[in-house]
C-alpha cells in the first residue's frame, strides 16, 4: 500500500503534514534496523555520540545530517548500512545539576535524553534505534567494568601515587589533555598539582604502534594524524647520568634525557622536577625549599600551564659533574618547568640552544656559551643575544666534537656516553599513561575492593555491574562515593574481611572509547563484544565529529581497540577507517541597549534594521558565532520544522560551504532552500499528466529531449563523486542546476514522456539523501509502490556523460581573443576551418595571413600571424 499525497494535488508542499508521516512508516517498517548479512558490503556510519545536556540546536545538526546523508546514499548504492546512535551520559554536569536543581543525577540525565531523542527524531536522521544505549545504562558500564578487570590482568591496568592535576572546583583529578592553558576544560579553575594514587591505563606499551599505524590512516585528516604523532612525541637522544656532590642521603647522582646531546659542552645547569626525589630528600632540612616547591604544585601537572607560568628555579646547593670533564661542575637547581612524569625528571640547560634554558640563565645570570655555529655565521663573531639557535648547524667550542655537522655530533656524542660507561641512546616518548581515575559520583564505578590483607582486589564476573547508589546527598563538595558507608564497606571477595569499594570512578573518555564496538551487537549479556558482530561490521568506515576530539577521544579510542585486541575482545588495530571533522554552525548575535542577549525569535528586520519585536528599539547585530545557549543564538530543530520542513534544514545544512567549515546560519538560506522544495514540487506536479508509465525506459532521443537525458545522467555521475567525497555543498549545486534544466524544459514536448519519467524519477532518488521526506513525497506521487528508501541509486549511462563537444580558447599571437565550441577531437583541419571562418578572428587579423595554426586537441587554437 503506497502512501500516496492526497489526490487533489495541493498547490504547495506541505511539509507539516508530510513529514511526520513518513518518519512514522519508516519507524513502524524498521527500514533503518540493521542485521548482519554476509551477502553484502557493510558499512558502518557513525556520528560522535553527545552528551546529553539538554536541548541540540541547529548547529549540532550539521554533524548528524551529514552522517545521515552519507548512511542514506551508501544504504542506496547497495550496501548494508549500521547507523547507530546513543548517549554519552556520565559526567560532570549532570552532578552540577543535582547541586543547582536539586535534582538526581539519573534523573536529569535521562530526562534530557528523552527530550533530545524527540528532536533528533524531527530530523528525519536513519538511525538503527533499536541499538541504543546510554553509557550510563548498568547494562552497558557493567561491561565496561569487565574491560577493566581484563586490563588490569593483562598488565593494561595498574594503580600507582603520582602528581595529578587537581580541579579545585569540581574536585577531581583531570588527565593533562583535560587542562587547558593551566585550567580545567569545563571549569576554567586554575589546575593544581596535587599527589595522590591513582588507577592507570598503560597506553604507553602501544606507543610505537599508535604512532607508527597514524601511516595506515588515509582517509583521516593530515592534521589529525600530525596533531596525534606530536602527542605521542617519539624522539631518539641520549639517557645519561650526572655524579653529584655533597647530596644528602644516597643520592649520588641524577639521570636525564636530551635529544641533543652535541650541545653538553655548553650545559650551565641541571634542573630537576619539584617532585624529584633529590628535591624531596633536600627540602627536609631547607624550609625556603620546601615552600617553592609547594608554589610549583599550584600550577599543575599539564605541559600548557607549565609552559605559561613564569620559569622559576631554587639552587639547592647541590653540583653535578660534567659527564666528559671530571673538572667541570654545575648548579643543580630545582625548577618549575621540569615535570617528573616526563623522561625521567630531569634536564641539563644549554641555554644557547634552547630558548626556555636561555630565558632561565639569564634570569639566573649563568654562562651562555655557543656551541652549534648556524651555517654561514662566522665562529669569530656568532654570539647569543637574547633569542637562542635552535637549529643545526657545525659544532664548536665542544672538544673533540668540533667541526661535525648536528647529526654526527650526536651520534659521537652518545658513543663517548657509551664508552664512558655512563649513558646510551634511547628512544623516548612524550606520550603518558591514562590516569582514568576521578572523585566524582556520576561515573562508571571502578571494579576493584581494597582489601588490608589482600591488597586491591577485583569484584568477582557474576557480582558486575557494581551500581551506583541512588541516596546520595550533593550538599557537600567532593565525591558522595566516600560518605556512603553502606555502599561503600564490604567484604573481601578473596579472603571474607572487611574491605572496601574503590569510590574514585572512571574518567568519561573511557565510556566513549569502546561504544562503537558494544553498537555492533548491544545484545549480549555475557560479554562486551559479540566478537563475530564486531568482525562484520567493524572498523567504522565513516566517523565523524569535531576537530576538538583529535588527540583525547580519538586517541583513546584507538588504545582501547588494541588493548580490547589482547584481551580477546576484538580483531581489529584501528577503530575508525575513515574520520571527516565538519565545521562548526554559527548566527549572529543580537543584544538589547541594556546589555542583554536576544534570541533569533525575540528581533525582526525592518528596513535593514534589526529591532526587537514589537518595539522600536534597535538591537545590536553581532558577529556570527558559535551555537551557544549562554548568547541566545541557538536555533531549535523543531523552530525550523514546524515553519519550513526539516528537509529545509537539511538542504541548507549541506549547500551553504564546504562541510570542513564553518558555515553561518542566515534566514535567506533557509528561505533559499524553501523555495526550491516548493519550486520542485511544483514541477513535479506540473510534469505529471505528460509522464510515461513506471518502468518505461526513454529510446533514441535527440534535440532538447537529448540535452534533458544527458544533464539527467551527468548530474547523477558528478553527484555521485560529491557524496562518496563529502563535497555535499558541490552536490546540492549541481541539484540546483538540474532543477533549473527540468523547470526550462518544455514537459509537452512530442516524445519526451519516458525522458521525463526517467528525470523527475532520478531526481527524487538524488534528492534522498538530503530531503529525504519530500524524496518519498515525490516518489509516491510518481507512482512507485515502495519507499524510496528501499531503492537503489541511479546509474549514470556513460555514454549520456561522455561529453561529445568541447569549448576551446582561442589565442592570436598568444592573446586570448575568443573561444569555440567543436564536437570532442574534431581532426586539426577542421578546427583550423572552424576557427578562421569566425568573424571575430577574420577581424583581428584585418586580411593577415597566418604564418601557421597551431591545434592543440580539445583545448587551445593558436593562430600565428
């Protein structure tokens, strides 16, 4: 049963009434529910999953239109498509919620849920909702926390105290991709650093293979790949030690890492971390020490806050002995920019080659001295002022280094290390282990029970999930976790003595690094993964999402599929085979005289002047920006529907610039794309009665029916290239084109009926993707008995694209004077002919005769006078 518009044929298309019905029978048909079938090529679609804060506005719409638009044209071209959807639900705000509203956590999470799903379903987006999930759902962290336990066996997972960046306002632990120029990414506090014991993921063991395999990733952004091999910073240099002098304790020495070991004839200082253990064993007896020390763990444990902090350092009274000169000592100092986490604590300052080392000599006034000349510089007269030479270059002023090029310098300079006994070459990287572990209450609960006899301890398989408790209070700042006696003390699953719950839960990047793996098959209840699901549809072909997620979300996830590998729970290295990071939605802002933001609905325009609505009072007009609740703006998706049609959004979404960038909502697009669904269904309808039946197939053609049928199939083949690479802007300009050849065309035209068919057909399929509700409109109206969700993409004829004519300039002694159009690879006399009987050409040449015509096939004709 087709569901056929009402016969009368209205005038105008009424998006109100049609789309709504359409995403019913796509709903009560299960068009868009997903199963394994190895008869056809998958492919999995898959949008970054959000957080469900609220409401979503038109500029989050870009993202999920677009991977709907490449789901809808790969389900049309014959593959057997996966577009899930779900919801990152832990976190942070929904606890600051339950603080400001007084309401649970739970509670406001899927309430939000509820009211998001409802406008996302506006959309018209062709999810598989049958396997949705929140990964606040026990059924899915229950999960998650079996992941846990099987890292923690494999050495994937292990506890240890280590400095933490600590957020004073929310009271939790960030890993350093969550501080932000010294602050915390949703605070905004000013991290500190703090020490405390903490579970960690060994990311680190993957290093050489996370970074080496960004190589197999060519369908990933080259700025994406470039941003994650700089975080995982793989850097070869030199690990040697330094003799100390009159240390305290057992201290007799200090180990550091450099990549440039050739510049050690121009060291001026050793600089260790706060947390160094040599700063540690000093500080006991030195109070002056003792309180820089606790100035440095106010700044955090995050390279950016280092790196913005003024350079600090305290000369602990200590000298260390040059590794190639017995004679030879230097100041040890401790220093703020020294993180112990990184290499193993310590530097050497050179600060003629480095800029931070500069920056800190001077402060400190200690020795600079050259010792790689830059090449061309006179040895003679080369001095550092206040910018130091970072670059290659001869070394100089080093011994028995001078006169080798950088990179020789190094290796001999790590050979004399060697030799000496005291350092080798190594390689390093920037990269650290996950420290996953965080005081808050909406979390995913970490598996593990402390025990005083038995140590940390997992909880059994059959006891999973651990859940959270639901009376908590949030009166007091910290993790409620720990004031719940009940849910907090139990006995030890190994030896029967009290114990206790771990109360730290899991840092939220954890519950989006495996999501794309449990959508595959969220059905088993035994197990994360149901692992012939995951080797069917898995890698996501098509992910996509901002640009923000490149080093966290992203890096994570691709950790999480090789440690998922060795446990036994996936076959698969890389998670995402292709990734597409979209530009952001913005709209100018609008603020009343009295400082106060305006909505879109709360103006209006008035002879170019935007007033508030109902009053004569001028509003200021902003600069486009960013979606942002807080500016007021936000366009709802239902605003759009309930005025123009959804499918309106979504034509606008797609045509208004590349989809890489940002792209500013106006009124005239929107308007824009209005008329062209109203112009389309005008045609359509106006076409109609001069339509051949279903299923006829156009014959030999010629003149302007000719022209319809090659502009048809020409469309269809460009369209097709747009869509496979994400030029959807180019695609929808095309359709506008293709529009504008069906409303010239004369639809009376004596035999054009089965051309027509075939036009206003294959424009109903290539309009799909991105109105997908008019698409079905249209294509019930032209009289198909099933939806157009279930056809198959149009063939372009490759004969109808071929094109049979070429324009070719023309040139006079080089000089552009004129072009001609010819049939494609017309033999040189012909064109020579063509081009000489032009009046234009007769003209300039004024009864010249031409030396010679110079024919270049299908591109330029060159007549030499």
């Amino acid at each position: 049963m087709t569901d056929l518009p009402d016969p009368k044929q209205p005038a105008r298309y009424d998006a109100a009434e049609a789309e709504p019905r359409w995403r019913a029978r796509w709903k009560a048909e299960s068009a868009f529910v997903a199963e394994v079938d190895s008869a056809k090529p998958k492919y999995y679609v898959l949008e970054m999953f959000p957080y469900p804060s609220g409401k979503i506005h038109i500029g989050h719409g870009r993202n999920y239109v677009m991977g709907d638009v490449v789901a809808r044209f790969k389900r049309m071209s014959g593959f057997n498509v996966l577009h899930p959807f779900g919801w990152d639900a832990f976190g942070l705000p929904a606890e600051n919620a339950a603080i400001e509203r007084r309401v649970h956590p739970k509670a406001w999470t899927y309430e939000n849920i509820a009211t998001m799903k409802a406008q996302l379903e506006v959309l018209g987006l062709s999810l598989d909702w049958s396997r949705e999930f929140a990964t606040c759902d026990p059924s899915y962290y229950k999960h998650q926390q079996r992941l846990f336990l099987d890292f923690v066996q494999h050495g994937l997972a292990y506890r240890k105290e280590s400095s933490v960046n600590w957020d004073p306002v929310e009271h939790t632990v960030l890993a350093n991709e969550q501080v932000i120029d010294g602050r915390g990414w949703r605070s905004g506090a000013l991290v500190e650093k703090k020490a405390l014991t903490q579970w960690f993921f060994k990311i680190t063991h993957f290093a050489d293979e996370l970074l080496n395999d960004l190589a197999t990733l060519e369908r990933w952004p080259e700025k994406v790949r470039t941003m994650q091999a700089n975080w995982i910073g793989r850097s070869e240099g030199a690990r040697f030690t330094f003799k100390l002098t009159a240390t305290p304790g057992d201290i007799d020495e200090i180990e550091v890492f450099t990549t440039r070991p050739d510049t050690l004839f121009g060291a001026a200082f050793v600089a260790i971390a706060p947390d160094h253990p040599l700063a540690a064993a000093v500080a006991k007896t030195d109070p002056a020490l003792r309180n820089f020390i606790a100035e440095c763990q106010r700044v955090g444990t995050s390279e950016a806050a280092i790196e913005t902090a003024e350079k600090m350092g305290f000369d602990i009274g200590v000298t260390a002995v040059h590794p190639f000169d017995p004679n030879w000592t230097l100041p040890v100092y401790v220093a703020n920019f020294v993180l112990m986490e990184y290499g193993t604590g310590a530097i050497f300052g050179s600060p003629a080659g480095d800029q931070r080392d500069l920056d800190f000599a001077r402060k400190y006034a200690l020795p600079v001295k050259p010792v790689v000349l830059p090449p061309g510089a006179d040895a003679d007269t080369h001095r550092i002022d206040d910018v130091a030479y970072t670059g290659p270059g001869t070394t100089y002023n080093s011994r028995f280094l001078d006169g080798l090029e950088t990179r020789d310098a190094i290796a001999r300079a790590i050979a004399e290390l060697e030799k000496l006994g005291v350092g080798h070459g190594v390689t390093q990287y920037r990269l650290r282990d996950w420290g996953v572990s965080r005081q808050r209450y909406w979390g995913c609960p970490i598996p593990i029970i402390h025990c005083e006899a038995c140590g940390p301890v997992g909880v059994p398989l059959k006891d999973l999930p651990v859940t959270l408790p639901e009376d908590v209070p949030f009166d007091v700042p910290g993790n409620p976790l720990d004031r719940h006696p009940t849910w907090k003390n139990v006995a030890c699953p190994t030896c029967g003595k009290p114990g206790r719950r771990e109360t730290d839960t899991m840092d939220t990047f954890v519950d989006s690094s495996w999501y794309f793996a449990r959508f595959a098959d969220a059905s088993p209840a035994d197990r994360p993964t149901n692992v012939q699901a995951t080797d069917y549809w898995l890698p996501v072909d098509q992910y996509i999402g901002g640009i923000e997620h490149a080093i966290l979300h992203l890096l994570y996830a691709r950790f999480f599929v090789r440690a998922m590998k060795v446990a036994g729970h996936l076959n698969l290295s890389e998670p995402f085979a292709g990734l597409f990071t979209q530009g952001m939605i913005t709209h100018e802002t609008y603020r009343d005289s009295d400082g106060r933001w305006l909505s879109p609905e709360e103006v209006e325009r008035r002879d170019g002047i935007v007033f508030r609505k109902c009053t004569d009072r001028p509003v200021e007009v902003g600069p486009a920006e960013k979606m942002s609740k807080s500016k007021k703006n936000v366009v709802p998706p239902e605003e759009i529907a309930d005025s123009y049609g959804v499918d309106c959004a979504r034509w606008f979404l797609m045509s208004d610039s590349p989809p890489e960038r940002d792209s500013e909502w106006t009124q005239s697009g929107v308007d824009g794309a209005a008329r062209l669904v109203q112009r389309i269904w005008r045609l359509l309808n106006e076409a109609l009665p001069h339509l051949a039946p279903v299923g006829a197939r156009p014959g030999a053609t010629d003149g302007a029916t000719l022209a319809l049928r090659r502009a048809v199939h020409r469309t269809t083949h460009e369209l097709t290239q747009d869509l496979s690479q994400f030029r959807f802007n180019r695609g929808v300009a095309r359709l506008y084109e293709l529009v504008n050849t069906l409303g010239g065309f004369d639809a009376t035209t004596p035999g054009a009926g089965a051309a027509l068919r075939e036009a206003y057909d294959t424009l109903a399929l290539l309009i799909a993707p991105m109105m997908p509700h008019l698409a079905e409109e249209a294509w019930a109206l032209l009289g198909h008995d099933r939806m157009i969700v279930h056809a198959e993409w149009p063939a372009a004829d490759p004969v109808l694209v071929a094109h049979d004519e070429v324009t070719v300039a023309i040139q006079i002694n080089g000089k552009r004077r004129d072009e001609i159009t010819l049939r494609k690879d017309a033999p040189g006399p012909e064109v020579e002919a063509a081009v000489l009987a032009m009046e234009s050409i007769a003209r300039a040449l004024n009864g010249a005769r031409p030396k010679k015509v110079i024919v270049v096939p299908n591109r330029i004709v060159n007549v030499v006078v």
